[in-house]
C-alpha cells in the first residue's frame, strides 16, 4: 500500500455548524470508522466534537 492509501488526509468538521474545519490524517487499518476527536473551535470559542467528513 501507498503512504497516501494506509494514512489519508481527513477533514475533521465542527459538529456546532460553525463550518470551521481541521485537516488531519488517520490509519485506516486501525480506525476504519468515521473519526471524532474533540478540539477547540475559534468560531464557538469551547471545545467541540470534530467528525470526519467524507
């Protein structure tokens, strides 16, 4: 597999609907489902969940 197969750049989308964004990249092998990481959001200024976007 290709470096960009294993480890794809993902956008990470604020669950608020501020459309504030954070690109990041995951491993498919040990995280196949849709990732959601809580981080911080300018725009809402707290922290927030961030889903995965497809």
């Amino acid at each position: 597999m290709a470096r960009n197969e294993l480890r794809p750049v993902v956008k990470l989308r604020s669950t608020a609907g501020t459309g504030y964004t954070y690109a990041t990249r995951k491993n498919r092998r040990s995280d196949p489902e849709r990732m959601v990481l809580r981080k911080y959001d300018p725009v809402a200024r707290r922290h927030i969940a961030f889903r995965e976007e497809r």
